[in-house]
C-alpha cells in the first residue's frame, strides 16, 4: 500500500466558555505524517453519510505504537479530494497499519456578492 497522501494531525483544546461549559478551542499541531487517503464508496458510504451528514473517508497511516491516535484528534488533509478537515469517528489499530473512519467537516465555500 503507497501511503502517498501528506497529513497533519491535530488536538483541538477546549476553553471555558466562562459560565462553567467547554467550547472548541484552537487546534494544535501534533505530527506530519504520510497516509492513504479515500472516499467510502458504494452501500457503506451512503449509509455513512445518511447517518452523519457527511461524507466519509478511509485514512490509513503505519502504526506507531509509541503514539496511539484515537478520537480525540483531528486530520488534516489537502490533495486529490480537496482540502478538508477530519473527525475521527472510528480507529482501528492493526499490526501494521491504522485505520480511520473519518468523516469530513461539513464546510460549504463562502460566495460573494
């Protein structure tokens, strides 16, 4: 598998909003790394986007069992499909590789006028 996608991995922090709740801070840069990144695709991704309201993606990178990202971070990601944000949804940690099922911010282009 090439792992031919560059991305960055982030930690959002959350800040006291000053009436005892938590709002999403400024993201913060953990590591680059290099991946593998698709669309789902077919049955499993119409259903992903059905119940997230989002389209989903497959992220796999090379395990590094000194490091376990789990659902705490985001990735970022700028190539073939655009520059988007992910949320990880799901992990799951192999051998080898770790896959992500992430779905990407629901984010429209702001026109204009």
């Amino acid at each position: 598998m090439k792992l031919q996608d560059r991305l960055i991995l982030y930690e959002r922090e959350s800040v006291s909003d000053g009436a005892g709740g938590q709002i999403p801070g400024d993201l913060t840069e953990i590591t680059r790394l290099w991946g593998n990144v698709k669309p789902l695709s077919g049955m499993i991704g119409m259903t992903f986007q059905q119940m997230n309201g989002s389209q989903g993606f497959e992220v796999i990178i090379r395990t590094d069992f000194d490091f376990a990202p789990d659902r705490k971070y985001m990735i970022g990601y700028q190539g073939i499909y655009g520059e988007h944000l992910f949320m990880i949804v799901y992990p799951e940690i192999n051998k080898y590789y770790t896959k992500f099922i992430c779905k990407s911010e629901n984010k429209l282009p702001v026109q204009a006028s």
